[in-house]
C-alpha cells in the first residue's frame, strides 16, 4: 500500500475548492484501483458526497475494485444503481447483483434499459461452471465484407462504448464467427486491402457450454487478451478477457483449495456462524464416520495392545506418515490432472515413477524409523515386554521400521489412483482429498503394525 498516494487521492477528494470537473481530471492521473482502496474507506456520507462529483461510467469503474460493491448499491435509488451497472461490464454487473438483497437487484434490473437486460440474461443462463457465465459482451465486431476504411469507420464509432478493442471479431455474411484483427494490423493495412487479408481464421475459440474446469489449462496458455465465446451455431457471444482468466483461474485453485481442506466450496470468511457451522458440519460428521472404520480395524488388534502396549507409543508415526505421503501423491496428481498431463500414454510412466518414489522414501523413512525407536527404547530404558530384553525393543523397532517402508508406497499409489478414479466416474478430483486418503493411510497403517507386531511378537502372545 502507498500510504503517500492514498493521502494524495484523500486530499484531492476532500478538497472543496475544486470544481466538480477539475476534481474529475486530477483524479484521473491515478489508476481506479487506487481510487477505489481510498473511497471504501470512506463514511457513507463522505462516498454519497463524492458520487454526487462523479458520472456513473467513474463510479461504476470504481465500484469494480471495491472488495463490496454491493453495499454501495443497496444504499442508492434503484435508477442511480442501474445507471450505474449498466456501466460495469456485465460479468462485473452480475457479480455485483448476485451480492445485492434479491429485492433490491429485480428492482435495479427493471429499470435498466433493455440492451442491458438482454446482455444479463444471456450470461445468467449458463451454469456457474460454464464458460458462458465468466464471459462479457464488452467486445466489437465487423462485417467480412468491410473494406479498411469501413472497418476503422466501425471501429471509431463502437470504441466509445466497447472498449475492449484489441482484438476486434470478423462476422461472415451469416453473422457466424469468421476470424480475429488484431488492432495494430487493421491500424497499419493499406486502406485498399480487403479486410480478409488481415483476418486470422485459426484463432483459438471457446463453447459457451465448455466446463471451466476442462479447459482452464488451455485459456491460461493462450497469450491473447481476449478470446471469442461461441454458440453451438458459431455466433460469437462474448470474449474471455485476460482479466476474466485471471480471476478464473484464481476461483478454480480456491474451489480445489477449499475441497482439498474438506471444507463446503461456498464457504467464506464473510459466512455467519450458522453458515460457518453448516457448511463444515457435514464434512467433520462425515469424517468421523470414516474415523469410526479405522477404530473398527484397531478393534481387533486390542489384544495384543493389551500385551504390549508400547507399541502405541509409535503407532501415530505409521498413521501420520502414511497420511502426509498419500497427501503429497494427491497434490501433486490433482495437478497433473488439471495441466492434462495424465493421459493413457503417460500413465505407466506416471504410475512408475510414483511407485518407485514411495518405495524409495519407505526404504530411507523405515530406516530412520527403525533407528530412532530403537535409540527412543534404549535411552528411556522403555522395555517392550515384562522381560526386558534388547531383543524385543529391537524387534519392536523392525516392527516401526518395516511398517513405514510398506506403507509409504501404499499410501502414494493410493494418492495417485483416487483422483483418477474420481475423474473417471466424473467426480472432481479434489473431493478425493485429506478424508478418504488419510482414512485409507489409518486403516492400512493400523492392520500392517498390529500385524507384523502379532508375527514377530507370536511366541509370547
């Protein structure tokens, strides 16, 4: 944060000498985004003041960056807001009226002039995971038929109110999707030259019905700063900006954060305490019931913790460890499943190549793990059985050692192949996370200690 422009923005806009206009022009020195950080600082009072200085296009700019909008909206006369987010580009309006009291957005979209509606409508008839509702109609086009000059006439007269003009879409005569112009090329082409000639044809397009999560590896690697959106007639609906991939990208790694974590997608900071209850609830209840299977399994080794109950003392380092390997494997193979990595190709190799990490790491892990339970036994002089031989503490030590080196390897092909079960059956990948990876670590960890300990330990038990 610059402390020095923001006192700069609060001077300029507390100063009550200058005209409405000359305050207009010193502030637009400064970006938006700076603008804005100062003015949602603002009292109500101070921002009603200030908006009563300002057209609706700079206020409907600034509103773009606040973190909430919406309660600017709701406290103004339902034509001001509409004038307001008609301004905004409609991924933007929308994104505003979804925050809004249900009342307050039908109530603002009534009175906003029918283009507007139209363009509103046409966006929230996609499902949220849907390119259609990430797209905005702020964009130009031009007829295939338009000489250099008709085409730069064109652009002159739509820039005012699209300005998102560096890359401009051909239509055919059908006012079906042609090609992309690059600004620059239609700038610097002889005035004679047909504008097919500066039309690329091969330039990357999206279905407004692709699923966000399916081609978000393919948008973020396209080095454009729009891409066209079409219908499934090839009539171009909207463009993907940059910013809009920016964001979309963000939501997409927050959604999967969030699922990694067990956490309901929807839930936010913002969330009331009954919503924060809600949403978490069913996970932990759903986890406890998965914990319950592991307490089963451990159920039945109860005599031989009975017998030795040393043994606990190392049982969470199978457990944990298992669990923290099987998470890397599935971190890691939710990524490559989303940058498409993973394919029928590459899958052996893949698989291989996480066979042989966790066999490694079991072998380097159960290693050190054998040799510090057997140091932890000796130096506390902590016997294993009533007898009190080295023997059985080395033992007791093998049984740590080779419990480790099992289950790494387990708990990383595990962390592999759950994601790609769930995109197999359609399920996102990351619901596949912490819950049922580290439940599948605690059983497994928990049958192959208890087990070796009963094979190794049998002449006394």
């Amino acid at each position: 944060m610059d402390f020095e422009m923001d006192n700069e923005i609060l001077k300029l806009i507390q100063d009550e000498s200058l005209s409405d206009e000359e305050l207009r022009n010193r502030l637009s020195q400064y970006h938006e985004s700076d603008i804005a950080d100062v003015v949602s600082n603002l009292d109500e009072e101070e921002q009603k003041k200030l908006f009563a200085r300002l057209t609706v296009d700079e206020i409907g700019e600034l509103l773009t960056y606040f973190e909430s909008p919406e309660e600017v909206i709701e406290e103004l006369d339902p034509s001001v807001a509409a004038d307001i987010v008609e301004t905004m580009d409609v991924d933007d309006a929308i994104d505003v009226l979804e925050d809004v009291d249900e009342d307050v957005a039908h109530d603002i979209i009534s009175q906003m002039e029918e283009e507007s509606r139209q363009d509103i409508e046409l966006i929230q008839k996609f499902d949220d995971d849907e390119i259609g509702s990430k797209m905005t109609t702020n964009f130009i086009t031009l007829k295939s038929s338009y000489s250099i000059k008709e085409a730069m006439r064109a652009l002159v007269k739509e820039a005012p109110e699209n300005d998102n003009i560096y890359n401009l879409f051909v239509l055919d005569d059908k006012d079906k999707y042609y090609g992309t112009i690059k600004l620059k090329d239609l700038i610097i082409a002889r005035e004679g030259s047909p504008l097919e000639s500066i039309t690329h044809t091969e330039y990357p397009t999206l279905s407004a019905h692709d699923k966000v999560e399916d081609v978000i590896n393919e948008i973020k690697n396209i080095d454009l700063d729009y891409i066209p959106v079409l219908s499934e007639d090839e009539r171009i609906l909207g463009v993907i900006t940059s910013q809009d991939i920016i964001e979309t990208v963000d939501e997409e790694m927050t959604e999967d954060y969030v699922k990694f974590a067990a956490v309901d997608e929807e839930a936010d900071t913002s969330d009331t305490l009954w919503q924060s209850v809600r949403r978490r609830f069913p996970w932990l209840a759903m986890l406890l019931v998965l914990d319950i299977l592991t307490s089963t399994v451990l159920s039945g080794f109860s005599g031989i913790i009975a017998v030795l109950p040393a043994l606990v003392l190392f049982q969470s380092w199978i457990l944990d460890t298992g669990g923290n390997a099987g998470t890397q494997s599935l971190a890691l193979t939710i990524r490559s499943i989303t940058a498409n990595q993973i394919t029928k190709k590459t899958f052996g190799k893949y698989f291989l190549k996480e066979f042989l990490t966790g066999l490694l790491n079991g072998i380097i892990v159960g290693a050190a793990g054998f040799v510090v339970s057997f140091s932890f036994l000796l130096i506390s002089k902590n016997f294993v059985t009533p007898d009190g031989t080295t023997i059985t503490q080395i033992t007791a030590s093998m049984i740590v050692g080779l419990s480790l080196f099992v289950a790494i390897p387990f708990t990383s092909l595990a962390g592999l192949f759950i994601p790609l079960l769930f995109k197999a059956i359609h399920v996102d990948p990351a619901v596949a996370s912490g819950p049922l990876i580290t439940t599948l670590s605690d059983m497994f960890g928990v049958a192959i200690y208890y087990s070796l300990a009963m094979a190794l330990f049998a002449a006394i038990l």
